[in-house]
C-alpha cells in the first residue's frame, strides 16, 4: 500500500469501513474534511456487497482506516483491489490496543478472571494503569463468522453445536482475537490518536487541527465511560445472556460479564442442543436479561426465557438506529449502556 503524503492544501481523501470507525475517523476530521463510510447501517460487516459508489470511495481514498480481517475478510480483497495506492491502518493492529480471545461455549467461565491468558501480548502495553480495574478480568464476540478466509484454526465452542470440528453450521472458524475492540471505550480513545496521528504525517498542514479534535474527542469518550460507570455500577452482579459474544470488550471495561451466548456467531443459527444448554442454565442461574439483537429473529429469545423470571431486551454491536457521524461512537456506548442497566 502507497505510504505518501498528500499534497499541500489536499484534504486526505478518507475511508472507515464501519460506524463506530467512521465516528471516530469523523470526529479527528472535524472542520476539515469527511470520510466516507463503507458498510451501511444494518448491513452485516462479515459479508457485503459494495456499492458503486462504496467502491469508487476506495478508489480514491488517500487513507483505509479498518478494524482489520478478522472483522471483513472480504475488504481485505477490495482494498487491495480498489485502494493500492491508499495507506491502510488495521485498528485492531495498532501497538496499544486492548485485543481479547474470543470465549468458548454457550455458557462462559468467569473462575479464571484473575488471569491474563485471554489477553495477547498487546493487552500488556495498553497503557490503561488507570482503568484496569476491569482488563484484569479480560477474558469478547465472535465476529470472526468468516474467518475462515482471514487464517484462524477452529474455535470448537465444545463443539457441541458446531459438530464440524470447530466450525459453525456455516463452516466458519472461531479461534484468535474477537474484533468487536471497539467496544472497549479505552480502545476508542487509543484510536483518535492513531487516526490523529496518520492524518498529520499525511496532512501537516492540518495536524494541529487533528490532534486538538482528537482531545476533545477522547474527553468526550471519558464523560461517557464515567456516566456509563456510574449506570452499570447496580448490576456488575447481574446474570444475561445475549444471543451471539460481541459485547466482551465492553463487559470487561465496565465489570459486567455476560453469563452466556445463545448463537455462536450473527452468521449462524445456533443448535437445538446449544438453545437447550442456555435455556437451562438461564433458568438455574437466575439470569435477569436476555438480549437479542434487531436484525435478527426474536423468537429464539422467547424460546430461551420461556418458564424462567427472565426479561429481554435489545442490544446491538454497531448501533443500528444510531444516527452516524461524530457523535456516533460515544451515543452507541450510552446505548449499551442503558439498555443493559435497564433491563
């Protein structure tokens, strides 16, 4: 990929792959310029079919900012086929970013908080002295539906429910890092200062401008996580499940932990066998909430909650219904937030 400079005066001509991306891409840019978004709300990150006019975005992108493979294997191919010219930025890659394992089973284990193992190595330079009340805990959602195509050896999640030797009905993998990093506000904060920081070294003329937006922006996300901490401060006790593991990240930072998931991935239907192992222990741990997520079919969370005290209620990893742009990335860590206080 092109590691150049944009000439004077130019603008970068950016590029986010998803919301939560582009917000913080967009907050960085603030009084300078816009990036271009590529996969829309409600469509699914794992498989997409751009647009024409997504397309032309990459062929003129100065810069690529993405999660990385593990999240859109198929961007990986369009941006080496669109964009050889563009620098690519892989967040998830950035030196600094908290990265968790995924986790296993329907039901997950929370003995071995006190550990690091589910950390890799880049969890140790975090860098969060002040905030890992909760990084100790780590241990996040299987969003590598198609990893397949990125590298990873099976996740067997007891295979049980895969019943081909790691894979989901869909014949996807689920080892190696969880994706959805986004959702650990301190990721969020690292990543205005990567995203400022390439913008400079691409636009000097504008890098005072950048890291000023990028303060404001990590102040911004600080307010949040207080609120935020201060919500969730009653229920660091409470039992839920959500139907597939993509809020790990959050859980970790804010000392919530779901109990469970009731699908392996959003890529797949999850096993009769997989529905009855959470069903039951929904009823025998006491879980308080059961989340589905609004692209997806209802009624397995109905089956799962049936003969059992539990309530359900929405969540949802990229915000769907949120209005994107600067604002974007702090407004889906509130939602979270108040849909898992409140329910």
């Amino acid at each position: 990929m092109g590691v150049g400079v944009v000439a004077q005066a130019d603008v970068p001509r950016v590029v986010a792959d998803i919301a939560p991306v582009h917000s913080l891409v967009a907050q960085v840019m603030a009084g300078v310029g816009s990036p271009d978004l590529i996969v829309r709300p409600g469509a699914s990150p794992h498989e997409y079919a751009l647009r024409p006019s997504e397309a032309g975005a990459l062929d003129q992108a100065d810069v690529v900012f993405w999660i990385g493979d593990e999240l859109t294997p198929w961007l990986d191919r369009s941006i080496e086929r669109l964009a050889q010219d563009a620098t690519v930025v892989s967040l998830l890659d950035a030196d600094g970013t908290v990265r968790l394992q995924f986790r296993e089973g329907p039901i997950f284990d929370h003995d071995d908080h006190d550990d690091h193992d589910d950390h890799d190595d880049h969890a140790d330079d975090a860098g969060h002295d002040d905030h890992d009340d909760h990084a100790d805990d780590a241990g996040h959602d299987g969003h590598d539906d198609h990893a397949d195509d990125a590298g990873h050896d099976g996740h067997d999640d007891h295979a049980d429910d895969a019943g081909h030797d790691g894979h989901d009905e869909h014949g996807h993998d689920h080892d190696g890092i969880d994706p959805h990093a986004w959702l650990d506000p301190e990721n969020g904060k690292h990543w205005l200062d990567v995203i400022s920081a390439e913008l400079a070294r691409l636009d000097p003329e504008n890098a005072a401008r950048y890291q000023e937006n990028a303060t404001k922006g990590k102040a911004h996300i600080d307010n949040a996580m207080r609120d935020i901490s201060t919500e969730l401060a009653s229920t660091t006790s409470t039992r839920f499940v959500v139907l597939h593991d993509a809020y790990q990240y959050f859980e970790e930072r804010f000392d919530i932990h779901a109990i469970g998931a009731i699908s392996l991935s959003d890529a797949s239907d999850p096993s009769p066998a997989r529905v009855q192992s959470v069903q039951k222990n929904v009823r025998e741990l006491d879980v308080t909430c059961v989340f589905s997520e609004p692209q997806f079919n209802v009624e397995i969370v109905a089956t799962v909650i049936e003969n059992s005290q539990a309530n359900s209620a929405v969540l949802d990893p990229l915000g769907v219904g949120i209005e994107t742009g600067q604002g974007f990335y702090v407004n889906l860590l509130r939602s979270l937030s108040s849909q898992i206080a409140g329910c």
